[in-house]
C-alpha cells in the first residue's frame, strides 16, 4: 500500500495479485489516513479504528452503504495511471 497526491487528491494504492486499485487515501470515519493501516487480501484497514474497505469497491464491508471513492487504474508501458477526474464509487 502506498499514499499518492495526483493533481492534489488523496489517493490509497493497493496491489493485490497483478492488479493496481486506487480508493480515497482517507476512512470515511473521522478521516484518518488508510496508508497507516493494512492490506489484508482485497481488505484495506484502517489503523485508526479498523473498519474494513475492500479495494476493489471501496465498500465498508459492516455497512456496504459507505464507502470510498474508487478510481480506475491502467498499466501502460510499465507505468500507472490514475484517473482522478472521474469517481467509479462514492
């Protein structure tokens, strides 16, 4: 897992397998940073109070109503891009 600030926002990397997924670099609980959490599997969890988002919907896994915002990812030419500008989840 890694932090990223594309154009400014908050950005939380994830690799599972060969995939990249990118979520909202902030819990959607008192907005701690999820980059001092863990991965566990598809499951990012924060560090501050342990809620559970899976990475590849941004879904609180206790209450799949909240969530993250999720942003799509594309390898190309051994290099990842993010798109930022337009949100898959919220």
């Amino acid at each position: 897992m890694a932090a990223a600030y594309p154009l400014g926002v908050n950005v939380l990397l994830a690799r599972v397998g060969g995939a990249v997924y990118a979520v909202a670099g902030k819990c959607a609980h008192m907005a701690c940073p999820l980059s001092g959490g863990r991965l566990e599997g598809f499951t990012v969890v924060c560090g501050c109070h342990d809620w559970r988002f899976d990475v590849r919907t941004g879904r609180f896994l206790d209450a799949p109503e909240l969530g993250l915002t999720v942003y799509r990812t594309k390898l190309e030419a051994g290099k990842l891009f993010v798109n930022v500008g337009r949100e898959e989840n919220a």
